[in-house]
C-alpha cells in the first residue's frame, strides 16, 4: 500500500503519536504534517506544510495531497492556553471545520477527528458544547468516510504545555482502577499513543460512512 496521511495537530500530543506511527506504518508512503512553523520531530520525519490555517492559505497546499488521502485531525486546545472562548472555538471548532470542507471538495478518502468524551452540542459545559458543535457541522458536510474519536482524559508527556488535570488522573486510574468499570470505563484515562494506535487501525478498515469512538472502543482497537 502506499497511501497518503494528512495530520492537522500534528505537534500535540495525539499528533505526535500520530506522525511517530504513521512515518512506520507500511501501509502509509507519505506522511504530511500541517503545523503553524518548522518542528523537531522524534521518531518520523514527515513532510510540513506550514500553514496560518485560512482557507484561502491552506487550500492550494492541499489540494493536490487530499485526494485518496487519509486524514488525521488531532487540533485541540484549552481555554487556558487559548487565551478566550472565542479562540478556543476557532482551534476546536473552525479549524476542524476548514480541514473538512477540503477534505470533502478535494475527495479525501477519510476523515478522523479527535473530539472527546461527552462531547454534546446542547451541554451545559462549555468545552463538551463545542466539540458536540465541531461534531455536527462536519457531520453535516457528508464525507464519504468519518471517525469521531472520543477520548477520555489522556496520558502522556507533553511538550510546553502543564495540564494538572491529566496528571491527576494518571494517578488514580494507577492506584484506584477498579473505579472505571462497567460504565465508567470509557472515563478511565487513555495513553495518547493508544489513541493515535487506534485511529490508525480504524482508518486501515475501511469502514464507510460514519463511525463514533468512545474511550473503550478505541483502548479495545489499539490492543
């Protein structure tokens, strides 16, 4: 095989995993990095396009790439780290959105988009609101191919970025595990390596049409 692989976030945490695993995947010959300026990378060297994430911008960059290609979208912030709601809404909603508009016109095969457990266009909460929001406009673009990939809280080391929440975590899921079982289990905290694993095993199966994984389905897949 010799397919191609897109990966917006690729500097996060899942998108690093992501570049990591693609570059040493047979099945992927090209692996493609969208980042905002040149990046160290550990483990892989993919291609980088270095974009500012308008349309107007990214869509002569990619659309000799997007068709056939799997695309891997691993963009998300954090209020905090956004600096407002109306920027957090342009990483996690906007952004997300653009990539899938040119997947669609471009004819990509697939789309994968990381969004997160609870994620509910009519919640109370913030964060959980505009990943549901995220959900449904790309729903609405009728890709041939969709992944929602929910996660639960996710493990490991990032770079530059603090999240104590998920060190918190880490810790409990280590000495209390029993407490996520039956339905709590897709609360229990994932590896973003297993997630990025699993993402690519989805996209390998070609399913069609859409598909929704929640944390135990994707942890089960990346086994």
């Amino acid at each position: 095989m010799n397919k191609t692989a897109i990966v917006a976030g690729a500097t996060g945490l899942i998108g690093r995993e992501l570049v990591r695993q693609l570059t040493q995947d047979a099945a992927y010959g090209r692996v493609i990095a969208l980042v905002r300026s040149r990046t160290d990378w550990e483990g892989g060297q993919p291609e980088e396009l270095v974009t500012d994430w308008s349309e107007a911008q990214l869509e002569p960059l990619l659309r000799d790439k997007l068709p056939g290609a799997d695309v891997y979208c691993a963009l998300g912030t954090t209020i905090r780290k956004a600096g407002s709601k109306e920027q957090f809404r342009r990483v996690d909603l906007e952004y997300p959105l653009t990539l899938g508009r040119l997947a669609r016109a471009h004819v990509a095969s697939r789309l994968l988009v990381v969004s997160s457990t609870g994620a509910d266009s009519s919640s109370r909460f913030f964060y959980s609101r505009v990943k549901g929001e995220m959900e449904e406009a790309l729903r609405a673009l009728g890709l041939p191919e969709l992944h929602f990939i929910r996660p639960s809280l996710l493990l490991g080391q990032r770079k530059n970025d603090h999240r104590p929440g998920e060190k918190f975590a880490e810790a409990v899921s280590g000495a209390m595990p029993f407490l996520f079982r039956g339905p709590l289990q897709r609360y229990k905290p994932i590896q973003a390596a297993a997630v990025a694993r699993g993402m690519i095993r989805a996209a390998l199966r070609e399913h069609g049409g859409e598909q929704v994984w929640e944390s135990e389905r994707i942890a089960e897949l990346s086994r």
